[in-house]
C-alpha cells in the first residue's frame, strides 16, 4: 500500500470506534415541527430486512437507533452525510427518509482506495435514494439551502489530518469546510457533528496524532459560520477515556469518550 494510505486507513478505522462527552442534554427548538409522517422508529430500523448482515457488528459500540433519534430524522429529509466511509450510517439513514427523501453520501475522493469496494457493494442496485458524492469537505458541489441535514459522524478532526508528504488541506480548509456545511443547509436546518474528545485546550492538529479533537473547537468552527448550538448529549460517554490516548489504543477501541453536538441554521 502507498505510504499515504497506511495512516490513512488507521484514520478512517477510527470510524468504527466507539466513545462521547457527558454534556447535559437541552431541549431541540426544533422538536414537533416536522410532520411529514409519523414518528420515525428508530430501533426498527436496525431490523430492516435488507440491511446488509456485517453493520449488526457495530451496533453496540455506536448506539445508532439513540443517536438517530438525537439527531431527529425524519421522513422525506434531504440528508449531507459528510465522511459516510463505507456506509454504516448511510443505509439507516436511507431508510428513514424514505422514498421521497435524499441521501448524500460524501466522501473525499482519497478514500476511494479505502472504501470504494464498499461503496460500490452499498449502492449498487439499492438504496435508490442514495447518492455518492466523491468531494473535499470544503466542496460539497450541492445548491444553496438545499438540505434538512448535514451530519459529520468522527470526522471533524479530518480537517487537521496529515497524511506523509502532506503539509496542510489534506481533505479540506477548516473555515471553508464549514461554511460550505452552512451554504448547504437550508434556514432552519440541522447539522449533527460527533468526534473523538481531546483534553480542553488541545490544539487542533490533535486530528493528525491522537484522532482527537477539543469540542470547543468544532463549536468555534460552526459558530462562526452562522450555525448556533441548540443540543448536546451525553449518549457516547465514556469518560473513563481522559482523551489523551490515541483512538487506536487497543484499550481503547470502539470504546472512545465523544461529544454529540446539534447545531441549527439560524435565519
């Protein structure tokens, strides 16, 4: 394998880890306003009878049927997926919105010596409602205000990762990743970011040693954006993790402390 995608393929395992921050947990101001069907459960949708026998694995460490309720899809959602990977998340997602809902499954296209057997094998001939987008995080080549959703499931502290020979961007500017997940979004639209905890205070290039990063950065990212922070939960935690250890710490693995921030396009 070239020397640039053995660190990378230790990165991108670290979406299969587990862990999240003890942040209290406050109301949604956007609770009860989507009315397109009823309720949405969760926890059937780990049954579906075509999802693939392989994602039973994870269900444990990752607690999706919690953390989709957290984030709140709905039917008939359009949804950006930033760093789908092989797509654990995104074949949920698919059948929570539904026939007249859209999935946007992105991933940079450096990943593709990573996944794209994965992807091809999630898309090919199913999930109709799915569609891959092969971009940085800085260039999601979708319109203005065209999406309900966008989530970034332990990918935020990508933007610092650095891969050998490479000195910065590897994936994507910070500031330009973000405001691309606001341009997006539409007015009143969500975006779900949920990453490894690093110590308060760590800097940002954390993301290219531990696989970590401080919270308080991604809120910093989002907030000056335009987006405002309207939740947090605790539904990760482990906070027997103080941060500090690599996610790939055997002691460690799928067992990480991380945060779930909700933040709402304001406007």
């Amino acid at each position: 394998m070239h020397r640039f995608l053995l660190p990378l393929a230790l990165v991108m395992s670290g979406l299969m880890l587990g862990g999240c921050a003890a942040v209290p947990l406050t109301p949604d101001p956007l609770a009860g306003q989507r009315l397109a069907a009823p309720p949405t459960d969760y926890t059937a949708l780990l049954t579906h009878p075509d999802r693939p026998s392989e994602d039973f694995k994870d269900d444990t460490a990752r607690k999706p049927a919690e953390v989709l309720k957290f984030v709140g899809i709905d039917y008939g959602m359009t949804i950006v997926e930033i760093e789908a990977g092989g797509g654990y998340y995104t074949e949920l997602m698919s059948y929570a919105v539904g026939a007249d809902g859209k999935v946007y499954m992105q991933n940079p296209v450096a990943f593709d010596a990573l996944f794209g057997d994965a992807i091809t094998a999630r898309l090919d001939d199913r999930l109709e409602n799915v569609q891959a987008l092969r971009t940085n995080f800085d260039a999601l080549t979708l319109p203005d205000a065209s999406a309900d959703l966008v989530t970034w499931f332990l990918g935020p502290h990508e933007l610092w990762f650095r891969p050998d020979g490479v000195t910065e961007d590897a994936f994507g500017n910070p500031d330009k990743a973000f405001a691309e997940i606001a341009r997006v979004l539409k007015p009143g639209g969500t975006f779900v970011a949920i990453d490894h905890i690093a110590p308060a205070g760590t800097p940002p290039e954390s993301g290219s040693d531990t696989h970590r990063i401080d919270p308080a950065i991604v809120k910093e990212f989002a907030l000056a954006a335009g987006l405002e922070l309207v939740a947090s939960s605790d539904i990760l935690a482990n906070l027997k993790d103080d941060g500090t250890a690599s996610v790939f710490d055997p002691a460690l693995r799928r067992n990480t402390n991380r945060f779930i921030f909700k933040f709402r396009k304001t406007g």
